[in-house]
C-alpha cells in the first residue's frame, strides 16, 4: 500500500524546536526590527502628511521631473482627502523597514554568491525556493517564532523580498567586463579594493534593479502582512475582503497603487545617471 509523502510533522516540530532553543536570538530580533520601525512610524508620523507631500514632490522633481512632480502632488492629494493618510505612513514605514532588513542581508549574500562559485550555486537555488514559495506560507513560521504584530510582518517580507536584490547583485558583478576585472588587477588592486572600486560601481545600475524590485515586493507583502497584525493599509483591504465592501477595497487599492507607483519610479529613478530625466 503506498502512503503519500508527508513531512509536515516533521517541519513543525522543527520550527517548535528552534523556537524553544534560539527564542533569545528571536525576541531580540523581533526588539530590533519593531524598533528600527518604529522609529520610522514616528518619523513619518512627525513630518506629517503635508511633509510628505513636500518630500514627494520634491523627490519627483529633482529625479525625474514637472510632469512627475504633479503626479506626486495629485496623488499625495488623494491619500490625504480619501483619509487614508495615517494608514498610508504605518505602510509606508513597513515597507522602508523590510527594505533596509533585506537590503542588509540581501547585498553581501549577492556579493558573496557572485565571489565563490560553490556558495553562489547553493544562494541561487535557495532564492529560486524563496521566490517561488507563495506569500502566504511565510507568515506560518513567522507567526510561530514572533507571535502578532509588526515583527512577524517585516520578516516575512524580509524573506519574501530579498530575493531580487540577491540576485541582481550576483548578477550584476558577475557580468562585469572583463578587462575591467583585468585593469584592476594590473594596477595593483586587493580582492577587496577590486570589488570596492571596480565591480561594484560597474553593477549599480544591476543593483539598484534589484533595489527597485525589492521594494515593490516589500510593498506588496506587506499589505498581506496585516493579516498577522502589522496594521497600515493591509487593515483597510482585509476588512473591505471580510464586509465582501468592493467600495473600501477599492478606494484602498487605489491609495496603496498611488504609493506602489511613487516608490517605483522614484526607485527606478535611483537606477539612471544623476540628473538623467526621461
């Protein structure tokens, strides 16, 4: 009689057993991220909404220009009349938190891939299960190992995000050009000055790719992180989904396409030469 392949058990316990032996190492995790995003919460929240309609615009029109600029006034606009501006600044402070998280471990984990062929095919692989694994799974473990609230969120998004900016970094260093490789090595160049002074200048634009779209994967986790508690615009669209309300989900979804738009181009601008405008 064939009995189907069921390792679930398996994994549960060893989730638990983490847990029970590296709590410590968990809940000083949790300090760290809830902090670190905390204080952006209140950053975001002491600008005010109309500091960030300043900051906005400014931002549009240096990186990308007038036309840009407008949009990032019309939109601001809506988020603040349409009330949704408070929620807009607990999303906004989640996703630059799960930003900053993936960004730090996700860069040296690009780097450290495209310098050492055996770890990059073990990295690669374990971005490729990453990137596929649907959203929702990862808030399983991070519920278990952080309870409720904006800790499990962030790093859920953390593990959700981080694996663009992996991979465009191993990448991008990997494709540099070769003679660059070879005129740094001519002139003397450590390992470490190689990779500081040649390749990762010549893979920014890969790098800020990856920038980019870990942003915008952040922002989308973390709409679905609300669902563990990590609160802002997430709240909003879970209740329109429980009241079965198309009008709130949609006035919602709108607020949180405005800021998805805002952070890509705004991102995406980061990518291009200084001064470049389209």
């Amino acid at each position: 009689m064939a009995y189907p392949l069921d390792f679930s058990r398996e994994i549960d316990r060893s989730i638990h057993a983490l847990l029970a032996h590296a709590g410590g190492f968990f809940d000083g995790f949790a300090t760290v991220i809830d902090t670190f995003a905390g204080g952006l919460e209140t950053l975001t929240g002491w600008l005010t909404p109309w500091g960030l309609v300043i900051l906005a615009v400014a931002l549009g029109f240096w990186r990308i220009g007038k036309g840009f600029a407008l949009f990032a006034l019309l939109a601001m606009l809506y988020i603040i009349y349409s009330g949704y501006s408070e929620h807009a600044s607990i999303t906004l402070a989640l996703t630059l938190s799960s930003t900053f998280f993936s960004l730090l471990i996700g860069i040296p984990l690009g780097i450290w891939s495209a310098r050492r062929a055996a770890a990059g095919s073990v990295i690669r692989t374990l971005m490729d299960f990453m990137q596929t694994m649907p959203a929702f799974v990862y808030l399983i473990p991070a519920t278990i190992l952080f309870g409720l609230g904006r800790p499990p969120g962030i790093f859920a998004t953390i593990l959700f995000s981080m694996p663009p900016v992996v991979r465009l970094t191993d990448l991008g260093i990997r494709q540099v050009n070769a003679a660059r490789i070879e005129a740094g090595l001519a002139f003397g160049c450590t390992p470490r000055q190689l990779l500081w002074k040649v390749q990762l200048p010549a893979a920014q634009p890969s790098i800020m790719a990856g920038v980019n779209q870990t942003i915008m994967m952040a922002m989308s986790m973390v709409i679905i992180a609300s669902m563990v508690g990590a609160g802002g615009l997430g709240n909003d669209i879970l209740s329109s989904i429980q009241q079965l309300d198309i009008g709130l989900g949609l006035q919602s979804g709108i607020v949180v396409v405005l800021m998805a738009i805002l952070l890509d181009r705004l991102s995406a601008s980061f990518a291009r030469k200084s001064g470049a405008r389209r």
